[in-house]
C-alpha cells in the first residue's frame, strides 16, 4: 500500500499522539525547520485535537488521501499562516481551524461536503475564501470573526447559519437563489458591508441578519422576499432609500428601527407593517 506524508515547517519538531492517525506512523523526520510524517499507508482522518494549540507551526501539506480533518485539528495554532489540503478532502470538523488567527491560505476542494460549526471562528487573517461546490449549508458561526472582504457563495448552498458570517469585513455579498432562508445574525455586525443583492427565491431574513452593518447603503430585495423579521437591519445608519418588493407581506417590530439616515421606504399597500418597525421615516404606497 502506497505510503502518505504530511509535510509542515516549524520552529521546532511537533509532538505527535501515535492515536492521533487512523495508520501507524512510519517515520518523522526534521531538518532545518521542516519536517516530514510518514505513514505506513493511506492518512484518511485527522483526529480531534491533533495538532490543537500548537504554535510553532506556520506551514502545514496534508496527502490527496485525507478525507476528513477531525474536530478541533488545528484550533488555536495561531502561528500558521498556510494549508495545502488535498484534492479528495470531504468534511472539516466542527472549530478545526477556530482561532487559527495568521491562518490567510487554505484552498478547499469542491470534493468538500461539510464544513463544521465555528470551522474558521476568529481566522482574522482570512481576507478571502472560496466555498466548496459541495457544500449546500453554512453552518453556525462557521466564519464568525473571520477577516474576509470578499465572499462568493455558490448557487448549491440552501441555507446560511446563525451568526456564520457575523463580524466579518464583507464589503459586498450576493445571497443566491437557491437560499430560502437567511439565518438569525447571519451578516450581523458586518462592519464594512456597502452593498447586498438578495436573488429571486430568498423567502425570509431572519432576525438581525444585518443589523449593526453601520456601512449598508445599497439593497436589492430581489422579488420573492416574504418576510423580513424583528431588527434584521436595525441601526444600519447610512441606509437611505428602502424599496420593498410586493412579495414582502410582513416587516417584524423594528426591522429597520435606529436606521439614522434612512428618510425614504417605498413599499406596497398590503405589507404588514409591525409596531415600531420604523421610525420617523416617510413610508410611500403603491
């Protein structure tokens, strides 16, 4: 059977649990920074806590045979800067790189199925990162924290978590039609974000989805939102203009509440407006 290695530079040579890999370790070797893990066999499952905590690594290469990084792999490496994943990867464990606060590479297969809850948490070093094809949900605060400026998510993925992209630098993002639903506090916090486009097929936005997002200017509701739930943009306070789409039949208690700048909502007749879900705004029907 064909031997796989994990390669990795660091300051000094790691500690391995020899019950950390699903194959006996062959040998492991360092010189000069590097190191090399042999296995006697295909690695396929990093296990929980493997490499956790460990701060000297800044560079780690796993083998095209891993299918799965366990829970908490690589949480709070804080030195590593770059992962170099193979191409048959299919899930990531729940908080597997959380803290991972140098983590700025990492290219993940669209062989990827799952990515786990708090997955890259507080990765502030994360300016960019491309959602697998294979992936159909965003999980629970998956990207809480993260630095990303920038975001494509695919048109397969249906549902976006609590709190999965919150506290991020964001500064434009298109919801795809094939999410039928935006998570409670998916975008909360989202300092940067300018822009939002939400496609035909998005049907709900869920509780503080954007609220506090102090820099929202722009917002394109698509045609098939029905209901924009409770502070979903409260205190957005450079929001301006607001044009409801007919589809719209309910706008919850202070869905749009502290929005400081915002004097112009344009909405249909039979939109159910909820107590408090404006203030001293001037609300046109049609």
């Amino acid at each position: 059977m064909a031997n796989s290695v994990i390669k990795y530079h660091s300051a000094h040579i790691i500690n391995i649990d020899i019950d950390a890999f699903d194959v006996p370790v062959l040998s492991h070797t360092y010189i000069d920074g590097f190191g090399q893990i042999e296995f006697d066999g295909c690695l396929t499952r990093l296990s929980e806590n493997v490499f956790a905590n460990n701060e000297d690594i800044t560079f780690i290469e796993l083998p095209n045979s891993l299918l799965e990084i366990g829970a908490r792999a690589f949480w709070a490496c804080k030195n590593i800067e770059e992962v170099v994943v193979g191409n048959n990867l299919q899930r990531v464990g729940e908080f597997a790189f959380a803290q991972c606060h140098s983590l700025a590479h990492i290219l993940l297969p669209d062989s990827v199925t799952s990515i786990g809850m708090y997955a890259f948490n507080s990765c502030w070093s994360l300016t960019s990162f491309a959602i697998p094809q294979g992936v159909t949900k965003i999980e629970e605060w998956t990207f809480n924290g993260a630095g990303l400026t920038q975001l494509t998510i695919p048109s397969n993925v249906k549902e976006i978590g609590y709190r999965a992209f919150a506290r991020t630098l964001i500064q434009s993002i298109v919801i795809p039609a094939s999410v039928k639903k935006i998570g409670e506090h998916a975008f909360w916090c989202c300092s940067e974000l300018e822009n939002l486009k939400i496609c035909d097929g998005v049907e709900v936005i869920g509780k503080r989805a954007f609220a506090e997002c102090k820099c929202l200017k722009n917002i394109d509701f698509g045609g098939s939102v029905v209901l924009i739930d409770e502070q979903a943009f409260e205190e957005d306070i450079k929001l301006q203009r607001v044009v409801i789409p007919t589809s719209v039949r309910e706008i919850k208690w202070r869905a749009f509440s502290r929005c400081s700048s915002l004097l112009d909502v344009t909405m249909s007749s039979t939109t159910q407006i909820d107590e408090q879900a404006f203030s001293n705004i001037e609300i046109k029907r049609y």
